[in-house]
C-alpha cells in the first residue's frame, strides 16, 4: 500500500471496534510520545497520529478500508517469486510458508488465530491439494493445531520454531520479510522489502551444530 497498514501498526484486527481502537492509541500515545524519554519515537507518534485520524473517522476509515482492500486482492501471489511445486525442495518451501502465513495472524489476532485453507491457498497461490500432506506433517510436529471446522491456526511451539529459525533459514527470513504476508508486521512501518525471489536458490536448515526442531527431519 501507499500508507502503511495502521491495523498492522496498532496490533488490531481490522473490525476492531472504536473503543478498541482509542484504548490502543492513548496506550501507544504514551509510548510514543517525544516527551518519553525511554520509549519516545518521533516518527512512530506522527504514524500513530495518522493511525488515529483515519480509523476514528467513519467515513475516512471506510474509505481506508476499501483501498486495503482492492490492493490485498491484486497482491501478486508467492507462487510466482518462490518454488512451492514438485520436489523436495517444494514441499518444504511450502512448509515454511504455511508457518509464515500462521506465524502473522497468531500475531495480529493472537486469540483468533485460525486460518482457512482457503484463505491459505489465496495468500500462497496454489490449490488445497498441495497443502494436505504439508499440513499434516505440521500438526504432527505440533507446530501447527486443526480446529473442529478444520481452520488452522500457529502454536507456541510453532512460534519458538519461526522465530529461533529465522536467523537458520534463509527462505523463511525471506518470507518473514515478504510484504504480501507480513503488511509490515515484523518490519518499522512505512518501510518496504524487495520483491522475493528465491528460485533456483537453496533452501538451508539449521545444522547438527543447532539442536532446535528441523522442520525437514524427523525429531530424535
């Protein structure tokens, strides 16, 4: 987007309502301000500021939202940047990016975590069919849970694996670092990665040396 994504930036979901949204800013209000002297942040108040000014106005939120919108549907899908089919090399490229996809809503929503496959497949860009074995194997790693109308949704030891792996695993770096998952999430906001592209490169797990979970063997 042209302006950063100000549910990301506030930690709220986007049919958040008014009074959630006014708690959040006057919390992040005080953090921010200049006059802070441990946690003041020029340029983060003046986001928040217009964080603030757009979402508190109805009009100019519906009009926020409608952009967000439009422009989340013409995001180009990972499929086009990253190799998700056949091989090995596929399969756990998929894994990673289901755990990304996860990882971002546990923490935008971390007590609405859950995720269609469909909402998956659209974010990722390729069928339910080629996510069957890949969620299977993550829940039987416990890295992933299935509700009872059979969303899925990161759990706490997936969110230990995603964020001490990060640093391990190029292509998750990568996809932690992606705009069309992230919003900006995991990055100050306003700033932008460069397009991913990741074909024809290797996908690296953690060595002997690291005795964190591998995702791409089993546990000893």
């Amino acid at each position: 987007m042209e302006v950063p994504d100000y549910y990301e930036f506030l930690q709220i979901n986007a049919k958040a309502e008014p009074d959630t949204i006014h708690r959040v800013y006057r919390f992040l209000a005080a953090r921010f301000h200049p006059d802070n002297p441990e946690t003041g942040d020029d340029e983060k108040f003046y986001l928040l500021t217009q964080a603030y000014s757009v979402l508190s106005c109805t009009e100019r939120r519906a009009e926020y939202d409608a952009k967000r919108k439009n422009e989340a549907a013409s995001t180009e899908p990972l499929s086009s940047t990253i190799d998700f089919m056949d091989s090995i090399k596929g399969e756990l490229n998929r894994r990673l990016a289901m755990l990304s996809v996860l990882y971002f809503q546990r923490r935008s929503n971390p007590y609405s975590p859950e995720l269609s496959f469909l909402d998956i497949e659209a974010r990722l860009g390729f069928p339910r069919e080629y996510l069957e074995f890949t969620a299977w194997y993550l829940r039987s790693k416990g890295y992933i849970t299935r509700s009872d109308n059979s969303d899925l949704a990161l759990t706490a030891e997936g969110v230990d694996f995603v964020e001490t792996q990060r640093v391990n695993i190029p292509v998750l770096n990568k996809l932690l670092s992606t705009d069309s998952l992230s919003s900006g999430v995991d990055r100050q906001p306003g700033v932008r990665s460069a397009p991913l592209s990741t074909n024809g490169n290797r996908t690296e797990f953690p060595t002997s040396k690291d005795s964190s979970p591998r995702i791409g063997s089993p546990e000893s």
